[in-house]
C-alpha cells in the first residue's frame, strides 16, 4: 500500500530536506519522488498543475488529496494535521511562527546563497560571498543568545521551528560556517540530532525516487 505522504524534492535540496526530516521525526514513513531539475521537470506544465512555484518540495497528502507547497508551510500543515511538533500552547505556536519567518528572512538566505554559490549552482563572487558570511554570523548571534538556558527554540519541546532552522545549519559547513564559536547553537544541534527518528539529508534523501520502506 503506497504510503500516506508522497514527498517531490531534489536531494540536495534544503528546503525538501526540511519536510522529509519533519515526517522522518513524526515517524512517517514516505513515498519520495526524484524532481529532475537539471532537466526542466519543475517548469513544465504536469508539475506546474501540482505546485504553482514551479519549486522544490511538493508534498502530497492521499488522505485527502491536497498538494502543499513552500516548506514553511508545509511543517505548519503536518504539525497541525500529525499533532505533533506545533508547540504545546498558542503562545508557543505563534514563535514557532515568528521562527519560520526569522528564518526565511535572516538565516537561510545567507547559508544557502553561500552554499549554492560554492557548490556552482548559483553564480556569485567574493562580495556575496562576504556579504552572506556577514549575515550568517549576525543570524547565529540571535539564535545563540536566544539558545542561552533553553533546550529548544521554542518550549520545553522541539517544535518545527527547530526542525526548520536545523534544516538551514545542517549546511553551514558547506556554506564555510563554522557554528563552533556559537556554543549554544552547537549543543542544540547535538540535541535535535540525538531525536528519534532522526536522519541526516544523505540518509534520508536519495538522488533517486524511492518508494517507503
Ligand atoms: N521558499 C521555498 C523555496 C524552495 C526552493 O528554493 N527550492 C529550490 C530547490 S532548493 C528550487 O525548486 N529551485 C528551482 C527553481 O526555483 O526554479 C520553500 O521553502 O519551499
């Protein structure tokens, strides 16, 4: 029986990372669907009928049908609708929110511009490159200070909101940041990697389609 989530992505794709890591720590088994970028697949009319981004993730729910896109709003959808990671209280959920939010605005450009730019995706000289560092190192002062005397982002809990941001840092090194002067980013890392459950983007997503185990 095909399993309940079919989630569309590219492996080395942060974003769909993000979504698969969400499902894997919600103990949801996956169908994944290899999107062939490099071809133009996202762009042509079948996808674009089923995510209107013409982007990298597509999760589909066959409990009901629907087709979600952006992966912020996808880790808010499986929250709400897997009971889990949300937050306990509407106080929490509201961070959890501001979180996602902080992160597409502060943090994950910065990584993931540098990232992109170093691995040939995107182009980018020097003065990007330094500007991205400049930003990733403002970003993980606030997450640091944030972090000082708390477990998670977010409550006595992990919460999207780490599972977002993680989904972001896991690619520092990659983007030349050192997160080892950011000591209480570093343990919350250590934390959110000791969950059950989870897996690192390697793990997790194959550069092939796959069907759940
Ligand atoms: N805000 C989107 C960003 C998704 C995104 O940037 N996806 C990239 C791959 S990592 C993509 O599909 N790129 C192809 C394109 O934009 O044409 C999300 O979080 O889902």
């Amino acid at each position: 029986m095909p399993a309940r989530f079919e989630l569309n992505g590219v492996f080395l794709s942060g974003p769909t990372y993000k979504v698969g890591l969400m499902l894997a720590l919600a103990g949801e088994p996956f169908d994944y669907v290899h999107v062939n970028l490099m071809a133009g697949e996202h762009k042509q009319p079948a996808y674009l009928a089923r995510q209107r981004y013409g982007q990298v993730p597509l999760l589909v729910d066959r409990n009901n049908g629907r087709h979600l896109c952006q992966s912020a709003a996808i880790l808010e959808y499986l929250a709400d609708t897997l009971g889990k990671f949300g937050g306990a209280t509407l106080d929490e959920r509201l961070q959890a929110r501001e979180w996602l939010y902080w992160d597409f605005d502060r943090l994950a450009p910065s990584i993931y511009r540098s990232r992109g730019i170093r691995a040939g995706f995107f182009k980018g000289g020097e003065e990007t490159l330094e500007l991205c560092a400049t930003n990733a190192a403002l970003a993980l002062k606030t997450l640091d200070r944030h972090l000082s005397g708390s477990n998670w982002i977010v409550g006595e809990n992990a919460t999207i909101a780490d599972i977002d941001i993680y989904g972001v840092l896991v690619y520092a090194a990659d983007a030349a940041v050192d997160l080892a002067p950011y000591a209480d980013v570093t343990a919350w890392v250590k934390r959110l990697e000791a969950l059950p459950g989870f897996r690192r983007p390697t793990d997790l997503l194959p550069p092939q389609s796959r069907a759940a185990a």
